[in-house]
C-alpha cells in the first residue's frame, strides 16, 4: 500500500457540477456529456459567468446539474433564448444543451438563423435518434427503418423522411465558427468529443463565433438495448447514417 | 375652436406630407393636432388621404365625419369628400386633374390648377404645396409663416438645394388663390 | 409646448420605452406596428442597446425571454397574428416571473384579418391567450402622449412585480401622429437592481430561471405566490380616467382609441344636453371594477363601446352585476364608428 502522502487525485468531480443527482436513466450518454461540459466550463475558468439553457427533453433539468447560472427555455426555443442572453450581456458565455427533437424538428428555424447569424454561443446537440422523455417517439434523426413507438414498424423514409443531418445543413452557412460531429461511444471517442466540446466553448471565450457539437448519444431505454449493446449499435449503425468529424473549422 | 381638414388624391401625389406639414405648423403654434393616414395597400401607388384635425382643446375622435376643408388632389378625391364637407366648408379641387365641380351651393369651391402652376415653377412635384397653400388660405387659423417652417422641418434634411426654395413659392401661389374664410 | 415632438404612436411607445430604460428589443415585421421595429433599429444601437429583427415571432419573444432574464429592460411589438404566435413564449415569462414588455399594435381579425384597426384581442390580453394560470398587466393607451408615457409605466410596473406587461394599442393609434411631450431619459444603471438575474454565478449561488416544477405541491406553491402578486396588482394598480360622470345619466365605457372618440361623442352629447359621461379603463387587467360598480349604482346605463364583438363587454358586465341595463355598441373588421353613430346609441338609452 502507498502511503498516504504519495496518494495522487487524478480524477475528481468538476467543481461546475452541482451535488444533485442526474435524473437520467442508467446507461445514457447524456450524464456523461453534461459531465464534459462541467469539465470543460473548468478548464476555461468560465463558470462564474455561464449561463446553461436547458431544453423539454430528457435533459430539462440541465441547468439544475451545473453550478452556474441556469435557465429552461421552451420547446425547440433554447438558442433563441441563448441569442437574448449574449446579445443583451455579450460578457456570459451562453451554452445551449438541446435534443434532436428538440434543435432539429420544432426548432429547426431558430437553430437556422441562429447559426446563420453567427451568435456567438455554444450549441450542444444530443442526437441519440428518438424522443427519450416522451416515451420513444420517432425523432428527426431517427435511422432509416429504426423502430419507435410512433413508426412501429420503423422508420419508411418514403412517408417519414430521413434522418436529418443537421452537422452537414449547418456547415454550409457561412458564418458559423466550429461545427463537429462526435461521439461518445468508447473512451477514444469520449476523448475526442471532450476535446471537441472544450474548442466550441474557448471559441466562445475567444469571440470566435457560433459552434455546434452534435454528439452521437445511446438511449438504451428507447432503444429497448442493454448500455454495452447500445454504445455498439453507435459505432455500427448510427455513424454509417452519421459521419463523425469535424466539418467546418474557422478558428 | 375645432377644424378639420382632408388632404386627398393618388398615391404619390404627396397628400399625407401636405397633411403632415399642416399639423406640424399647427403643432408649432400651440394647438393641439391629429394627423390620421389611410394606411397599408393604399400608401403604395393607390389612392392616400389623411385627416388633419386642429383644436385650441384635447382632440377626441381624430376620425372626421365632416370636415372643414377638402384638398382633391384627383377625381375620386373629390367624389369621396365632396359631399361630406361642412356646410360653409371649403373644397380645393385641383382643376389640372378634374374638370367638375363639388357641385355644392354651400361650400366654397377654390380652383387651383395645381399641377400646371407648379410646372411653371419648373418642379412638377410641388402640386401638393400649392393646393395645401390654397387649404391654409381657406382654413385661416394657422399663419402662412409657420406652415412655411413646418415645411422647412418636413423635408428640409433631405431636400436638394433648390427645392424648399420653390415649395416656399408654391404655398404663397397657392395661398394667393384663397383668402380666409370668415370668422 | 416648444418640447413637443410630431409622433406617430409607434414612435412615441418606442421612444417611450427606450427613454424608460429598454435596452433589447427583438420583433418581426407585420403591418400596422413597422414603425416601431424600424425606429428601435435605428435608434436603439444608439444607446448601447441590442436590436435584432428575429427569423419569426415565436423566436423574438423567446428571445426576450432570455434578455430579459438576463437582467435587461426588454421589449418586442406585434399586431395580432403575430401576438397569437408569442402566447406560448408569453406564457413562459409569466410562469418564470420574467419581467417584459410586449406591444400590441391590434389589427382586424380572426385569421389574417385585415391591418385596419380593431380592438378583438381583448380576451387573448386580458384572459389569458396562452396557457396556464397567468395574468398580464395590460395597459391601453388613447393617445401618442400617453402611448408614450404607457410604455415607461409597462415597464416599471413589470419590474415591480416580475409580470410580463402588454401594452394593447390599434393601427389607428399606431400610425396617427400627434404631439408628444417626451418622458425624461433614464439611466438602466439607476433602476432597482435584479438579484435574481442571469449574470454569472459569480460570489453567490447559482441562480435558476424556469416555469418547471415536476411535483404539483411545489407548482402549486408557485402558482399561489404569483396569485398573491396578482391580488396586490389588482388592489394598487388599477388606472381609470372618468369624464363627465358627476351627473351623467348615461355612462359609456370604453378604451384604447374608442375611448378617445367617445371623448368627442361625450362633449357634443352635452352640446346637446343629452347628460352622457365616460368611464375610460387605463388598465384593462386590473380592470376598473369598483369605480364602473360605483357609477353603475347612479347611472340609466352602462353603454360599452368597442371595435370588437363585445369583449370587454364582459367585464363591465361583472363590474356593474345588473345594477342598470349594460347595452353594447361595437364594430368590427377595422370598421370604426363615428361620434354621430355612437351618439345615437347613447340617446337610445338616455
């Protein structure tokens, strides 16, 4: 055994983390994202001036995890919401946390012309392809023949559309800053999203400009898949539909 | 002491700046003033009109029934308000553009060839400053001077040099063609 | 009088409000309510204020829901279609106690309706057009002097009271102009501080701005507290201008540019010695209830006017509680009726 004084933290909690438990349901991605996120607020030294926006989904209860100043916003509305706050304080660092339902189906214009105008905020997009908190409803981006309890018998993209790729729509404007795609489904891939999450909030810091991380989440409830089986359905399927990378880099 | 005045024609003829000039004097001189537009479709290319009331008290309602004084500019104008003129009212009718009268023993027609006047004074756009020279004339309870300023503070910033010059001729041409009505 | 300004009433509520300290304002264009967009575009930049025309209605209402959260006298304007569409943000600035000032500028409606002006949104003002347990200070101004005067006090009493305030106007007051004796210009600095804002949770705790709560006791809780403040509001905020009611013998309620007509409808009925007063609410909601109960107690009738179906109408209804017969008189579509048509109704009932 070391002694005592040798003993090294090399892990800890990030002080941008409340005490409050996460109401996520075991296995999800979101808990591990929200943690990145407090990471990378630390690293920056930001947290005494952040502002989380919460979206209606699952992660509602976002701006309660985080030891900064929070706000819920309606549905689909979080980077409108994001667009008052750093317009009317261009000082806060403004991070908007929103699903696919969310960003990509009842919000789609905000988070056009949001990020056509270049708001200097940060988007966090959790697109793990299903409605979680309502009960696993087809999502905007959900696969191609994926089952929900709202397309039973999977996704027809001849009536329902196909999954929306939200990363490559926004990488054709041009004035966002940083637009990635990420994924969180090994450790590699968690370290490269932390990475990912940390340059869209410095290039805010910095007064680069827009970002948008999608990250590539699991919902094992919604999938009706064990953790393990999920984070393989991300590496298999969900990246074939779903390139990882970065896709518009201006910093 | 309340009077109301009508300024109509085509849109571009310049009736709600005449309209707006006249409750900018009347404002300078201590009354109190409404200046209410036709608003919307009408601003763009149709037909424009807007309802000047001044009063020495509060106004109330700044829609008129029946107004003191009527500028046609154009033909519907005058079809449209004609009628509604007060008895002892006045119309002015642009004889450049309409060839009858309000066809009324009790209101004081004032012709005024507004448009061939203001070619004679080499700019075809001050039609509506001579016909509104011919309201103030008509109207007689806000001096010829001070619609003068108010013109000067309306379009003064934006007009070329020249042009505040010759609106200051066409109101006094205008007003030339009606004197006061009586008390 | 040399202080006065020529404004149209859109100006004199933009002016207003930046002179009462607006710093954000964020809208969408739609007829008769431009002028107020097009003058914050202009004229807010100047004060180290934030403009934005937004993508949609629905955006620039949420996006004063994060101005104002942030600490910032915010403001958006609208006409009716596009209030309809800020109910949902509306809502949530009631259920986060968000202080904002939203103008309507009414046009004819329901559906697209026309731009003419009209006065049908009464109920969505004053009832609630989004959901939920909420009330909106509404506030109706009958002049370009008071729209302008209107707007500080909208924004004050929001403040105060962490309730969004609406300011319910008509095309005709929007594009009329009149003169305006300016408000004094304040300073933002000088306002009462907001320490609930979002401004960084830098030495203190963090602070949450939401209308979320899952279990009902604490909603419920919630909703209590917002209740009371409403109970004070109704109690300390009630505005009201009466005119010729000492010995009137027909009262005729109306607000907003009907109540400066049935002004002119009042004097020449005099001129008549036809004895007819008005009562004119200021406040929609607090709605003048006691002093109209009072009047209704010595009057023949309560006679309301509006460019609406009879909206209103309610509650002067529930203020006079059939104290005297409440007859109605209104026009829509834009339509406007004139003192002689509302004359004649007052001497119908005289």
């Amino acid at each position: 055994m070391p002694e005592a004084g040798t003993v090294t933290k090399v892990f800890a909690r990030p002080r941008s983390l409340t005490d409050k438990h996460f109401t996520y349901c075991p296995g999800c991605d979101h808990g591990l994202l929200t943690r990145i996120i407090a990471g990378a607020i630390d690293k920056l030294g930001v947290q005494e001036r952040t502002v989380i926006i919460a979206p209606v989904g699952c992660a509602v209860f976002a701006y309660e995890w985080f030891r900064c100043d929070g706000i819920q916003a309606a549905h689909g509305r979080a980077v409108a919401v994001a667009t008052g706050l750093k317009r009317a304080n261009p000082h806060l660092i403004v991070i908007s946390y929103q699903g696919d339902g969310d960003l990509a189906a009842i919000g789609t214009a905000e988070t056009v012309h949001a990020a056509n105008r270049g708001e200097a905020v940060t988007v966090i997009f959790v697109n793990n392809q299903i409605y979680g908190m309502t009960g696993g409803q087809m999502a905007p981006t959900t696969l191609a023949g994926q089952r929900a309890t709202s397309c039973p018998e999977g996704r027809d993209v001849r009536t329902m559309g196909y999954p929306l790729p939200v990363a490559e729509m926004i990488a054709t404007l041009a004035a966002p800053a940083y637009v990635t795609r990420q994924s969180l489904h090994d450790p590699r891939h968690v370290a490269q999203a932390t990475k990912a999450v940390e340059k869209a909030l410095r290039y805010q810091v910095e007064g680069v400009g827009y970002s948008l991380v999608e990250v590539l989440a699991t919902c094992p409830t919604g999938w009706k898949m064990p953790p393990a089986v999920a984070h393989q359905h991300v590496a298999d399927v969900a990246t074939g539909t779903f390139p990882l990378g970065d896709l518009v880099d201006r910093g | 002491m309340e009077r109301a005045v009508v300024c109509a024609g085509f849109g571009g003829q310049g009736v709600l700046l005449a309209g707006k000039i006249l409750a900018r004097a009347g404002m300078e001189i201590g009354l109190e003033v409404t200046w209410l537009p036709s608003y919307g479709p009408e601003m763009r290319g149709g037909t424009a009109n807007c309802t000047v009331v001044l009063s020495d008290e509060p106004i109330g309602s700044p829609i008129v029934e029946s107004p003191d004084v009527v500028m046609a500019m154009n033909g519907p104008s005058l079809d449209r308000f004609g009628p509604r003129v007060v008895g002892g009212g006045a119309v002015i009718v642009n004889r450049s553009l309409i060839d009858r009268g309000v066809g009324r023993a009790d209101v004081r027609e004032i012709s005024v060839p507004a448009n061939e006047l203001a070619r004679e004074l080499g700019e075809p756009r001050v039609a509506n400053m001579i016909a509104l020279g011919a309201v103030v004339g008509a109207l007689g309870i806000v001096p010829l001077d001070a619609v003068k300023e108010a013109m000067v503070a309306e379009v003064g910033a934006k007009a070329r040099p020249g042009l505040v010059a010759v609106n200051r001729e066409a109101l006094d041409r205008g007003y030339a063609l009606a004197e006061p009505m009586g008390a | 009088m040399a202080d006065r300004q020529l404004m149209t009433g859109n100006e004199a509520m933009a002016e207003g409000a930046i002179r009462a300290g607006c710093r954000a304002y964020f809208g969408y264009p739609i007829t008769p309510q431009n002028e107020i967009l097009e003058y914050m575009a202009v004229h807010l930049p100047k004060v180290g204020g934030a403009f934005l025309q937004a993508e949609s209605e629905v955006a620039a209402i949420n996006m004063c829901y994060g101005a104002a959260a942030a600490g910032v006298r915010t403001m958006t304007s609208s006409s009716s279609p596009g209030v309809s569409l800020k109910m949902e943000g509306i809502s949530y600035l009631a259920g986060a106690d968000l202080p904002c000032v939203i103008l309507n500028v009414a046009r004819g409606g329901p559906g697209l309706g026309n731009i003419a002006p009209a006065q049908g949104d009464y109920f969505q003002a004053t009832k609630g057009g989004g959901h939920g347990d909420y009330r909106l200070i509404v506030l109706a101004p009958s002049t370009a002097q008071e729209a302008a005067e209107l707007a500080g006090l909208a924004f004050d009493l929001s403040d105060q009271y962490r309730v969004p305030a609406l300011i319910l106007a008509d095309g005709m007051l929007g594009q009329m102009m009149e003169p305006v004796a300016l408000p004094a210009q304040r300073d933002p600095a000088s306002l009462p501080p907001k320490p609930w804002a979002l401004t960084g949770a830098k030495g203190r705790e963090p602070n949450y701005i939401a209308s979320f709560a899952l279990d009902p006791t604490v909603l419920r809780d919630l909703n209590l507290r917002r209740q009371a403040r409403y109970r004070e509001i109704e109690a300390r905020e009630v505005r009201w201008e009466e005119t010729a009611t000492e010995d009137a013998e027909v009262l005729l309620v109306a607000y907003g540019t009907m109540g400066r007509i049935a002004k002119t409808v009042v004097r020449r009925g005099r001129d008549e010695g036809v004895k007819v007063g008005l009562l004119r609410p200021i406040t929609l909601w607090p709605f003048p209830y006691a002093p109209l109960r009072a009047l209704a107690e010595r009057v023949r009738a309560v006679l309301t006017v509006e460019l609406s179906a009879g909206q209103m109408w309610e509650d002067v209804r529930l203020a006079v509680e059939g104290r005297c017969p409440t007859p109605f008189y209104g026009e829509m579509g834009g339509v406007v009726p004139t003192p002689s048509e509302i004359l004649r109704e007052v001497k119908r009932h005289a």
